[in-house]
C-alpha cells in the first residue's frame, strides 16, 4: 500500500496502572514506528508502585527496558532507543486545559536521533485510578484542547507492535473513511497464534466475540473493535464524546463502538497492521473477584441499552448462564460468585 502524501497527526495515548514494565517495552516498539507524525501520551492512573517514576526514569536514560534474549519479538523494543527523550509531565488539572504548548514547542528541538516522533512525551498523572475509560479520558480532553489531530489511538500498555502498524492502520482508515479502525493484534508469548483479527457483535445475545482465524485481504469491516487498540476518528468523537466512565473496566469498548455504529459509523479491522499482546497482564491475569465484579455488571449494564426486543432476549440469555457461572466457581473460588451476584445487583439497581 503507497503511503500517504500528508501524514495527518496521530495521538498515541497508552493508559498505566502498575505495568511500568509492560509500558516501557511498549514506548520503545511504538517509537521505532515508521509513521511520521504522532505524538506520545502516557497516563498513569496513580499507580502505588511508582510506575511513572520508573517510566520518567527510562526517558531521562537512567532504566533501560529487559526482554529474555530468546523472545521472538525481542527486536521490535530493543536495542534501545536514544536517550534522553524530552517529556512534559501533567497533572490531570494541567492537561485537561490544554497543558503547556510553549514549553511542549520548545522541547521539540531537543529530541534525540533514532525516534519517528516530532514532539515529546506527554506524561499525565491522573491522581487516582479512574478505570480504563476515565484514564484514556483525561488524554482525550487533553487532546481535544490542543485540537491538531484527526485521529486517536488507544493502545494497551501490554502490548508491543510491528514497525508499520500505524502507517497501515492510518492508510486504509483515511482511504476508506472508516470512524474506528483496529489491528490484527496475536499473543505476545504466543506470536503466531491470532487473539483478535476482527469482532463480531451479536446484539441479539448482547456479546461480542473474537475472529481468530487468517484472512488474506487488507481490511475487513466488522462489528466490534478491542479497546486494545482502537483508532479512532476525530469526528467519532466530537459526535459520539468520551467513553462511557461508569463502566470502570470491561465493556466500555463494546459499548463505544457500537454507539459508533449507531451513529452511522463503519468499523474495520486492518489485518496488515499487527501487534501482539501480553494477555490479561493489563487485568491482573486470571480472574479475580473485582474483575468479576466489574465483567457481570458491565455485562448487564451494556445489554440494558439494547433497543426493547433484544435488551429481553440478550438479558435472558444472560441470565440463563447464570446457574453454569455458579457451579464453575463454586469449587475454584466462592468469592468470584459473591462478587458476581453484586455486580448483578448492581447493574439492576443503577442507570
């Protein structure tokens, strides 16, 4: 595919909470990419373990990023790139009106050799863990202050991506005005292995689910996008807002692209642009009695919305489930069904 003969600006926003490992991993693969005009926002959603210290740390040249040797994709973070990386660091406050383009401008001049990125690292602390949609919010509102973009991007933390992800992800958005475009993302210890190559939503049982299969063409148009990797359009978001902050974690990106839909939208999932990802690293791995309870009252909470005829059949669909869940956990862990049945009652009893 030709690249493009403008480079419209893209805001790479990459939310934190305790992964400063992950994220850093993640920043050297994301400035080895080959597209020219993006810009870095990492948000840290007050993580206890310092992680923006250690992630201001690896920009300043003083931590460099660890990947076993072995790893097959240990070329896409390292050799390092060059340090220091100029960074301006937020508070939520600072960023949501627009932070400091002087000092933003001035830093541009100072950015090392070796990286594609024109401008420096935006570092914003959100002072609290706002979840997965008030974190990305805060560098939305940032962003849509400054106002130079025409697409953002949400990438996880946990992830790591091939060198041309962006420019093919950009391409084919722009050339066939898609509102949100995501990529093939495959399993970082497992690159070879599809986690995501498109999704379908079935509003009929209120759930999506994952095209794990190959597909020999440059894009196709689907239903669903992971909030993996989500880029979307700047008009999306004037139209449709921000996410949706009262699902905290867990279907929040359900629900956005198929407001988007509702909007009038088309979806796509680029399968020439890749990345891989560490799977529920960004959750805590397995499930646990919080991420259950967040999961089956997003659930709910998401299938509440649907138009009359299928919000009844997808909630008994739902429920019917409910008996199988039960017995699954009752001999692993009781407290992930007690933190279920809240989240159901929860889900029932608030908007």
């Amino acid at each position: 595919m030709k690249l493009l003969n403008s480079y419209p600006k893209i805001y790479i926003i990459i939310l934190n909470y305790n992964g400063w490992a992950d994220t850093i991993e993640c920043l050297e693969s994301v400035l080895k990419n080959d597209y020219p005009n993006y810009q870095v926002i990492v948000v840290d959603n007050n993580s206890p373990n310092n992680s923006i210290g250690y992630i201001k740390a690896w920009a300043e040249g003083k931590l460099d990023v660890w990947v076993k040797p072995d790893h097959p994709l240990r070329h896409l973070s390292f050799s390092p790139v060059a340090k220091p990386i100029p960074y301006v660091y937020y508070s939520r406050e600072e960023s949501e009106k627009g932070g400091n383009k002087d000092l933003e401008n001035k830093l541009n001049k100072e950015l090392p050799e070796g990286i594609t990125t024109k401008y420096p690292l935006i570092f914003i602390q959100t002072g609290g863990n706002l979840g997965f949609a008030g974190g990305n919010n805060v560098a939305i509102r940032y962003v849509l202050n400054k106002d130079d973009f025409k697409y953002i991007l949400l990438l996880n933390n946990d992830t790591v991506v091939e060198k041309n992800f962006l420019s093919n992800l950009v391409n084919t958005a722009i050339e066939n005005n898609f509102g949100i475009t995501g990529c093939r993302i495959n399993y970082y210890y497992n690159p070879h292995k599809i986690w995501f190559n498109g999704g379908n939503l079935n509003e009929w049982f209120g759930r999506a689910t994952h095209i794990q299969k190959e597909i020999n063409k440059t894009f196709s148009e689907v239903s669903f996008i992971t909030g993996c990797c989500m880029l979307i359009k700047k008009e999306v978001i004037k139209k449709i807002g921000l996410l949706d902050e009262s699902y905290f974690m867990y279907v929040e990106d359900l629900d956005y692209t198929y407001r988007t839909m509702e909007k009038g939208f088309k979806l796509a999932v680029v399968h020439t642009s890749v990345i891989y990802h560490k799977v529920g690293a960004s959750g805590g791995g397995e499930i646990t009695p919080f991420s259950a309870y967040w999961y089956y009252k997003n659930s709910l909470k998401f299938r509440k919305k649907m138009p009359i005829i299928k919000k009844i059949i997808s909630i008994s669909f739902y429920f019917s489930r409910i008996p199988y869940i039960t017995i699954k956990w009752y001999f692993k862990n009781k407290q992930i069904i007690k933190s279920m049945f809240v989240g159901i009652k929860d889900a029932l009893s608030k908007n």
